[in-house]
C-alpha cells in the first residue's frame, strides 16, 4: 500500500468533504435549496483554495466554481435500501494507492417525479470506505459534458492526460500519458478567456 505524498491535507479534505455531505443530510425536510446553496458555494472555496484541490494551483486564482444546475427539490428523495442476496466482490486498481475493494451491498428504491426508480449501492473499501452509488443522467454527453457549442468543438470535451493501471495478466503497472489535442487546448483557452 502507498501513502499519499501529503496524507495530512488528504485527510482533512475527506473530512472536509464528508462534513459538506453531513450538513446536507441533517438539513432534512428543511429549507432544501439553502442547504443546496451553502453546499455549492463551501465545495467551491474548497476546490479553489484546498492543497488537495483538482484544479491546479497555478488555475485556481481564475477558477469561478462550479457549473451547477438549478436547485430542484423534485431531485432531492429519499430511498428505501434493501440488502443485496448476493454479495459480489470487485477490485478497481489504482495509478498511485493500489487496489480499491468494493462489494455489492444491495439496491435504494425510491421515486422520483412519480417514477419508480432503485440505483445499485455499492461498499467502497477504499478512500476511507463507506457506500458509493454511481450513477449515470440523461445529461452525461450533453449537459454535464458539454460545452462543444460554445467553444466550437466537433466532440465532446473529454481526455485522458494520464492513464495508469495494473495489467490483469502480467501484473505489470504500466502507465500512459498524452498531451491536450490542440482542438481542446483552444477550447480550454477560450473557456478561460470566457
């Protein structure tokens, strides 16, 4: 197992974290677009002045926050969580910390705008532990990853800057780097230019 090259900071930003999503949790029934609000804008000052920020140091005096969809209390539900029969075990490997151990731990029913809906949950060994239900939207390829209109890309905004895994028969760590293509990297300009 590796240990991050600043484990204190990394700590305290999974707390950090953690303390936003508790503050929402405990908001319960009440005022659900305040809670909302405060959210956004303490996971903004944190992405902009946290050392274990994702945007780079020499990017945060410019970075505005995040682009956030309106509040919409239809969205926000809660679920009922049924155990799951059977329990299936996976591993995601890591570039730099290893292995994460994940495992099937059932299914959280709920509604949303008179639909029906359940979503997998899932026990994260890693990163602390603790549940993990990932999930995908009608805006994935649009929307949330979208942005091709505005900054005159024929694709989506997406790439790889580094990928590094574990080869499943050799065992060998092997790790690629590519640089920005140049259609994102005006992009990227014009963005920040925006």
């Amino acid at each position: 197992m590796a240990i991050p090259r600043d484990p204190i900071t990394l700590a305290d930003w999974r707390r950090t974290i953690a303390g936003l999503y508790a503050r929402v949790r405990e908001s319960g029934t009440g005022d659900g677009a305040a809670a909302a609000q405060a959210f956004r804008a303490a996971r903004d000052r944190l992405f902009a002045h946290h050392p274990q920020s994702p945007i780079p140091p020499a990017r945060r005096g410019a970075w505005r926050g995040a682009s956030w969809f309106a509040y919409d209390p239809a969205w926000r539900v809660s679920g009922e969580f049924a155990p799951a029969g059977h329990i299936a075990h996976f591993e995601i490997p890591l570039a730099d910390d290893g292995v994460v151990h994940c495992a099937r731990a059932g299914t959280v029913r709920f509604r949303v705008r008179e639909h029906e809906a359940q979503l997998a949950v899932y026990w994260f060994g890693g990163y602390g532990g603790g549940l993990w239900v990932p999930f995908t939207d009608g805006t994935n390829g649009d929307t949330t990853y979208g942005g091709a209109d505005r900054y005159g890309l024929a694709r989506q905004f997406l790439h790889a800057h580094r990928l590094a895994f574990q080869h499943p028969q050799t065992g060998e760590q092997l790790s690629f780097e590519s640089p920005l293509p140049a259609d994102l990297a005006t992009a990227l300009g014009a963005a920040h230019a925006a």
